[in-house]
C-alpha cells in the first residue's frame, strides 16, 4: 500500500532546510511512503528531489498568533496540511509549527475519536533499561477532569500494545507520592475509576522514578506533564554539557573518558531525544505528530519513520475501535 504522510514543514528552529534533508533520507529507504512538504522552500533547491516527494509553497504567516481563533480562519501552513489531509485521505499528518494552533486545528477539522473529551499531547521517552514510556498529557490541558485521565490512560494502553507489541501495558497516574491519601482530589478520584477497569492499572509513581522503566504509560495533567517533560530533557543537556566539560578539565579525564568511550556512547544513544523528539496528538480523528521546534533532520527522518510505523500498524483504528468497545 502506497501511504502519504503530509508535514507542515514552517515554525522549525532550523528552517526547512532540515525538514527537507531528514524527508530526503526517509524516502530513500521508505519507496512506498509519499511524502508532501507544505512551506516556504521558494528560495530553495529543490529541482532534483525524488518523485514521492511534493512541495507546495507556503510561506504565509498568522496575523496574530495569540488570536486562535483568527489563525484558524488563514491559510497558513498548518491548517492548509490539515486540509489536504482530509481533502486527499492522507494517512498522517506531522508538524513543527505552534502547539496551540495545530491541536486546536486538528480537532476543529477532523474532530476527536468517540468517546475521547479531550486530546492530549503524548511523547515517548527512553528509559535506561531499554524499554519505551508514554508520558500523556504534556501541555494541552491545563486543567483536567478525572474521566480525562482515564481516557488517556486507555488512550496509552492501546498506542503501547499496538507500536511495542507489549501485552499489559503498565499504567501509573504521576502524583506527590505513591500513598493512597497523597495528590489532589482530581488525581484520587481518577485513581479509583482506574482500579474499576480492566487496565493494568498499577497505582501512583513519582516522577524521580520515571527513566527506570517501570511504567509502560504515566498519565498526568497537561501543567504537570508538560513541567516534567521539560526538566528531564533539560536536566540531561545539562549533564551532557557538564560531563564534556570536566572531561576537558584535565589529562586523566580524557583518558577516562577515552576508555568508557563505548559506555558514553550507548547512554548518550539511550537519553537522545532526537529519536523521539516529538509528542503524538492523541485523541483527535488522525494519526498526527507534534515535532520540537528545536529539530534535526535526525528527528525529521525519524519522526518520519515513526508516523510510517503507525500507518502500517494500523494504528488510528485500534485506537477508535478499542475506545468505542471500552
């Protein structure tokens, strides 16, 4: 089966440069994958580009990007994306551009999947045993209900058997503490109708213990997700950044690091948000990807790669087929 993957290539850090040299490595080894490009690439080459591969220029800008509601009524290039994918029956969708502006779009366009209140942004984080989390949701609720907490915990359930063929996924709300009594009312409550589903439901965890690999699916509201995901990339820039400076510092550190140079390289390899430098809208009638603005062309060509696995997986109808049976 011949798939198109529609990305909304403005809004990137790097410009479409990248998004151009990560679609150019993807189609190479992907011929069954056409890929269409919707952004300003007029003053780019692009007369030798392979055949599964569209351009269409766009360089319009939002008038006023605070004003949603306005941005959704112009051509820009994220709603013209969303367009063409339902306009053609494209199989996914991915973005670089402003978070509010294309989750907002998606569901005014292609509407939620049944059952589902409210989408949630949902990216997959490497644990250091190898092993892959979702952490749902990281910025587009701020404020949550109980019932929204379960639907993306079954939201997860489904996304993980089906990408990583695990069997129960295990599922923990994140909280203050792993005690009964501890978090806000709203956490409790959606603990309790958790324990009543045939979930794997396996009750609190704290967020120190998130890169162990415990957790399958962490589900937490949009404010706190979004602070947790932001502080563990930070923090391991950070550590990066400092372990390359003291291993300057002297003679034996670079001898040391000289020696556990393979050791470096696997953890680096294991904490790269480049392979998953992206966030799933989860909840909306599409198989979308929300891309960091900050973006390589390694996170284009494997944000790619992971919308293709989706497609083949079938994803989009194990997600609204299991919802509608819950």
């Amino acid at each position: 089966m011949q798939k198109t993957i529609i990305f909304d290539a403005n809004g990137l850090d790097l410009g479409v440069d990248v998004v151009l040299k990560g679609t150019l490595d993807f189609v190479l080894n992907k011929k069954d994958v056409n890929v269409v490009l919707i952004g300003d690439f007029k003053n780019k080459n692009t007369s030798n580009i392979p055949s599964n591969i569209k351009i269409i220029q766009n360089d319009l800008k939002p008038s006023n990007p605070r004003n949603i509601r306005e941005t959704l009524k112009e051509n820009i290039s994220i709603n013209q994306a969303i367009e063409y994918l339902k306009e053609n029956n494209a199989h996914g969708i991915i973005s670089g551009g402003d978070s509010g502006t294309y989750i907002s779009s998606l569901t005014f366009k292609t509407k939620r999947i049944e059952n589902i209140s409210r989408p949630a942004f949902m990216p997959i984080v490497n644990c250091l045993n190898g092993s892959k989390m979702i952490l749902l949701d990281v910025g587009a609720n701020i404020e949550v209900k109980p019932e929204y907490l379960v639907e993306w915990a079954r939201l997860g359930d489904i996304f993980h058997k089906t990408i990583f063929n695990t069997k129960e996924p295990k599922i923990s709300l994140l909280n203050i503490g792993t005690e009964e009594y501890k978090g806000s009312e709203i956490v409790r409550q959606a603990s309790e109708l958790l324990k009543n589903t045939n979930l794997n439901y396996i009750g609190f965890s704290e967020t120190r213990n998130l890169l162990e690999g415990n957790i399958d699916v962490a589900v937490i509201d949009g404010y706190g997700g979004n602070l947790v995901i932001k502080s563990y990339e930070g923090a391991i820039v950070s550590f990066k950044n400092e372990l390359k400076r003291e291993i300057k510092n002297s003679f034996l550190s670079k001898i040391g690091a000289l020696l556990l140079k393979k050791s470096f390289k696997k953890i680096s390899k294991k904490l790269d948000f480049r392979t998953v430098a992206n966030a799933w809208v989860i909840g909306v009638n599409a198989l979308a990807l929300k891309i960091h603005g900050s973006a390589d062309e390694i996170a284009i060509y494997n944000a790619l790669i992971q919308m293709s696995d989706a497609i083949d997986k079938d994803l989009l109808n194990k997600l609204k087929g299991a919802i509608n049976e819950s």
